[in-house]
C-alpha cells in the first residue's frame, strides 16, 4: 500500500504539469475566450467576474491562514489552552455578510445577461430569420423569408440580427458558436427553441454541436459565413437559380437516380438530405473536411469529396447517408467524377 502511495506522488507531479499543458490546446475558433459578437462578449465578461471573484477571495483567505499560521502558533513551553471564540456573533455574522454580498455581486449581473441574451428578435422585421434542424450528423438551415434551404454553412449578413427558431429531426443536439454566443438545444420532444445573435464584423467562425448525439459527435461542426449585405442578396440569388447538371447526359442521369433522391440541387431533388446547392463554394465538406487550396488547413475541395464519398462511414461513423459504392451500385469512376461535378458547382 506504501509503495503504491509513493508511485501515485510521484506522478502526481508529472500529471499536474500534462493536464496544464493540454488545458492550453485547441483551436482559436473554438475559443469562448476570443468573442466576436456582444452575446459571446457578455458571457466572457462575466466569466471574468466570477474569476476576480474568487481570485480575491483566495488571496484573503489564503492571507488570513497564513497571517494565523505564524501569529497564532504555539511557542515553546506554552501550554495553556487558547482563548476559545466559538460563538462569536461578530464573527458569524461577518462570514455570513461577506457571502452574500459576494452573491449578490455576481447575480446581479448574471441575470442582467442571462436576460438580455434571451431576447427574441423573431418579431424584428430587419432581422433574418433561420430555421435550424439538427440531424445526425450536420445542420440544415432554412430561410422562410426567401424560400431557400442550405447545410453545414450558415450564411449571414455581417451586423444584423439573426432570430433563430432551433429543432431536431432526430436526437437532442446542441448548436454553439463559441466566439459568437452561447449554446442552445434543439428538443426532441417538438419543442422549438428561439434565440438570436449578430455577427459585427465580416468572417468565417466555427460552431459544433454541443451534445452528445452519437459515434460521431464531436465531428459534427458546421462553419458561420458573416458577409456584406450585397454579397448576402447575392448569395441569396445563386441559390434559387435553376439547377446545374453534368453535362455529361449519362453522369446527369446516375446523378439524378442515385444522388437527388436525398439531395437537392437548385429547383430538383429532394430535401432528404444536406442541399448540396452551391457546395464547391462552402468552407468543408461533411462539415469537418475544410476545403484549402493552399493545403495549410485542410486540402482541396475535390479531394475531400472523394475522400468522403469514397468512405463516408469512415469519415463520420454512424452517418445515415447510404454507401455510394456499396449501398447505391456506383462504381469508383462514377463516384470520382460525381466529385469533379460537385466541386466545380460554385455559386458567384
């Protein structure tokens, strides 16, 4: 038993200094300590209270032990029994107060926020409103003011208000954009939960489900594309234009009675499945393949099309999307160039 103590105390050292070191790694965007909207500002503001809070808090509990420690001790060949101060209704009611006001300090504005964060833009007639429907394992998103429906990119105008109505087409999920705001669910019960926030400046942010949902939780990302109003109506423009097939009549058709089927391309196929509108122009491909050129954080949109067609349980384990391959009789020549088609599909 002794030697087992004196292995763990030896480690204990080395587990303190790994467990610092990988609490610092991560990704940026993925940080609630890097906000970039007044939501995500409010919550790191608060967070930074409670953080003073306590550090205070420590530092004058931690002087008061150390100021008795050494005042307090016993001398040598001092014998007596100390002045005994139990029941002292000074000191009770001082650390009774003391808390309290501490609380009161932290709720305050902690509920201001809480508030303030909650407020429902639905009805603001300038904000756009998103329907978000979770599934296993991406996010559709649809605009009922303009008719159109997209995944995985959530396309918004940078500086106006987003009035969200959340739900989920199968399992509790949680969408969560860190550097934006904060988390909210989505109910499996037919529950529709409303939020609302702003992205100010033009960019691209990350979010995640928040949730355990499944084998492949923790890739199941989708990316926020803050743009100008101009490039927004753009945006919205390329959606609704008419469907752009291979050209190849052969390739069109196997596209047309293997992939819409559960897809969707401009004005044909069948929402089932992720719109597949406009996907040579998104930020990644099954939500965590980043489409990069350049190869510095991810690789080229084609690439990762094949790699996810060619394996898409391998990709994402648990998805419900039939194997092209085994499941829909393609071959990898079909499968290959169904690649070439959809990164070339590029909205303007």
């Amino acid at each position: 038993m002794m030697r087992t103590w004196l292995s763990a105390r030896r480690l204990l050292p080395l587990i303190a200094v790994f467990g610092t070191v990988l609490a610092g790694c991560g990704r940026e965007d993925l940080s609630v300590l890097r906000p970039q909207g007044p939501p995500a500002e409010s919550s790191l503001g608060l967070m930074k209270l409670a953080i003073s809070i306590m550090i205070v808090v420590l530092l004058i509990v931690f002087s008061i032990a150390a100021y008795v420690l050494i005042r307090f001790r016993r001398k040598p060949g001092q014998d007596e029994i100390p002045e005994q101060i139990e029941g002292s209704f000074k000191l009770e009611v001082l650390w009774t107060v003391i808390p309290l006001i501490l609380v009161i300090v932290l709720a305050v504005p902690t509920v201001r926020t809480v508030f303030a964060l909650g407020e429902n833009h639905s009805g603001d007639k300038n904000a756009i409103k998103v329907k978000v429907t979770g599934h296993q394992y991406w996010w559709e998103f649809e605009y009922p003011d303009f008719g159109i429906k997209t995944a995985q990119d959530l396309v918004i105008p940078a500086g106006r208000n987003i009035a969200f109505e959340l739900t989920t087409n199968d399992v509790l999920h949680s969408f969560w954009v860190p550097s934006l705001s904060g988390k909210i669910d989505t109910n499996p019960t037919g529950a529709t939960n409303r939020f609302s926030f702003s992205a100010p400046k033009e960019g691209v942010y990350r979010g995640k489900c928040a949730e355990l949902c499944g084998p492949s939780h923790g890739f199941m990302e989708f990316k926020v594309k803050a743009v100008s109003n101009d490039e927004f109506k753009q945006w919205i423009e390329a959606q609704k234009a008419p469907a752009v097939l291979p050209e190849d009549p052969a390739l069109a058709q196997t596209f047309k009675d293997q992939c819409l089927k559960c897809h969707a391309v401009g004005d044909q196929g069948l929402a089932v499945g992720p719109n597949l509108t406009g996907i040579g122009s998104r930020e990644s491909v099954a939500g965590i393949l980043l489409n990069d050129d350049t190869r510095q954080d991810g690789a080229p949109v084609e690439e990762n099309l094949k790699t996810w067609l060619h394996d898409t349980q391998g990709v994402k384990p648990g998805n419900r999307m039939p194997d092209p391959s085994k499941d829909m009789g393609l071959t990898d020549d079909e499968i290959d160039r169904i690649a070439e088609y959809l990164a070339s599909y590029k909205l303007n």
